[in-house]
C-alpha cells in the first residue's frame, strides 16, 4: 500500500491529496470527518480502502456533488462545511 500524499504531504497547512489503497494519518482524518458527518459505520484505520472510497462518494453524491473515488484539495474544503 502507498504511505500516500503526493502533493501537500510534506508538512504544510494544506493536505495532501488521497487516493485508493493510500494509508496514512490523513486517511484515519478522512475517515474521521466522515463518521462526524454521520457515517458512523466507518471504522478509522488510516486505509482508504474501497469501503472508505464508497462513504466517500456516498457522501458527496447526497450533497449533489459528483463521486470522485479520492480526495483533492476541493473535497477537503467540502468536508470542512
């Protein structure tokens, strides 16, 4: 599995961008946002694993916004609403 975070993972304010089959400690804040938005039956382990991916898409699809199979730099600022 990839450590994750191409750009934004080297200390900065901003956060990285995550994908599929990343593992780290912006993925268990990922995932933790999520169960405070109400998808309490996500556990956080710090994977994106395709349960973390299909939450996610779920969560932006009910927002009427388009599913994007991982996390960008728009999709943090969603989460922060």
């Amino acid at each position: 599995m990839s450590q994750g975070g191409g750009e934004g993972s080297s200390g900065g304010g901003r956060p990285p961008i995550l994908r599929p089959g990343d593992s780290n400690e912006w993925v268990e804040r990922l995932q933790r946002r999520l169960i405070g938005r109400g998808y309490v039956d996500l556990e956080p382990n710090g994977i994106f694993d395709p349960y973390t991916k299909d939450i996610l898409d779920r969560y932006l699809e009910a927002r009427g916004l388009a599913a994007r199979g991982m996390v960008d730099g728009d999709t943090w600022t969603i989460l922060e609403d």
